[in-house]
C-alpha cells in the first residue's frame, strides 16, 4: 500500500528568477593609450562585476542544495 506521503502533489519549487541570470563578461578594455583614471574606473567595474557573478553564484548553489534536501 503506497504511504499517504507519495499520494500527495510534492509542492511547487520556486526559483527567483534573479538566480538564474548569467554573469556580465569583463569589462573590455580599449586598443589604446588608457588614461591611469579610466584605468581604475575600469577595473573597479570589473571588479563589481566579478563580486556580483560571485555572490550570484553562490546565491545558485545554496538554492540548489535547499531543494536537494
């Protein structure tokens, strides 16, 4: 005899859709002279980018071991 538990509709899982969007690329950088100011606004942008991506990444694999469980 089945147990009640497998009669019953296993709930919906919910997934922000936040989770499942892509990392930005890096940020390029131009074929010329680069000013050291424009340098830096450059690679503080990377690097927003790259906490970003990291922070997303993280926020995937935690959502998928909670549903795992």
């Amino acid at each position: 005899m089945p147990s009640v538990d497998s009669l019953l509709p296993k709930p919906a899982v919910h997934v922000d859709p936040s989770l499942m969007a892509e990392c930005e690329d890096v940020v390029s950088i131009p074929h010329r002279f680069v000013p050291y100011d424009e340098l830096v606004r450059l690679h503080a942008i990377d690097r927003q980018r790259f906490g970003d991506c990291w922070r997303l990444n993280h926020s995937k694999a935690t959502t998928i071991r909670a549903l795992v469980k």
